[in-house]
C-alpha cells in the first residue's frame, strides 16, 4: 500500500515534476509529502525542508488561517480554491491562486493535490489598470471642456461638462 496522501502511479509524478505550476500533496494531517520543482524553489528555495511537517511556514502569517481553512475543507471532501503570499525563490513575495482537491483512497479522504499558479504579474497589471482608468475618470470627469464618446448611434460616455452644455 502507498503512503498517505500519496499518488499510485510513478507516471503521475513525472507528469506533475514538469509542470509549470507549483504543485504539491499532503497527507490526511495536512503534512507535506511530495512537491514538485517549482514548489521546492519557495522559501527562498528551502522549501524541501518542510517536507513530512505542515506548510505554515511557507505563507505569509496572515494568509494563513484562509489557507488551513481551504486545506481543512479539501480534506473533508470539498475542492477549494484560495489566494496566498508566499515567500519565493529569491525572497520576494508571491501571490499564488492555490487550487486544492481531495485525493482519494478506497473510498476515503487520504490527502490534497494542490496546484498554485503565481499570479503576483497578473494582480499588479490589474491594479495599475484600475487606476489608470481611475486618473483617466477624473481627469474627464473634471475638465473645463465638455466631453463625449459617441460610437454606434450611443452616447458611451459624457462629463458632467458636456451634460451642462447640452441640456
């Protein structure tokens, strides 16, 4: 029999060791037993070591009650999605979507497959977008000048300015 929290096929290992998304599984504790490449490079690549303990240490302090939560209803059966600050290869933080799903042994929970993709790029675009739109807001909202975007027989946009002009 195989150990806990643990895949059957030695196939499944060599597929989820080249993925490019951090992956890893725990036990039925929630205790580390297997990550791949991507994952041992966390914890400023020391990441490896936690193997056999919990993965506390490598979220961020305030992302970790989510993180138990989401990893404590994977292990009752329920598949789970949550965000998460870790501390990366070189130290910085990383945000990651961690998607976790329960594994399954003779009919019972035996542990969580989890797959987490850094999405620290994307979450920054996305806030340098919103306030971009933000400036760009304002900076029609409050011009001296009337201003309107017509396009396909509608009015998409108009100031406060244009509005007063036109009645």
């Amino acid at each position: 029999m195989k150990n806990a929290g643990t895949l059957e096929n030695p196939s499944e290992y060599s597929l989820l060791e080249r993925a490019e998304d951090i992956v890893y599984i725990t036990d039925s504790q929630g205790r580390l037993t297997w990550m791949n490449r991507n994952a041992r490079g966390l914890n400023r690549g020391k990441a490896e070591a936690l193997l056999g303990g919990p993965l506390d240490p490598l979220i961020l302090e305030e992302d970790l009650p989510k993180v138990k939560q989401s990893l404590e209803r994977a292990l009752k059966g329920q598949p789970q999605h949550c965000d998460a600050r870790v501390t990366g290869k070189k130290g910085d933080v990383l945000l990651l979507s961690i998607n976790t799903t329960p594994i399954y042994r003779e009919g019972k929970v035996d542990g969580t497959l989890n797959i987490a993709r850094d999405v620290t790029g994307v979450k920054r675009l996305q806030e340098r977008l919103r306030e971009s739109e933000e400036k760009y807001r304002t900076l029609v909202d409050k011009s001296p000048d009337g201003i309107y975007v017509f396009q396909d027989d509608m009015f998409k946009l108009c100031n406060r300015k244009f509005i007063e002009e036109s009645g």
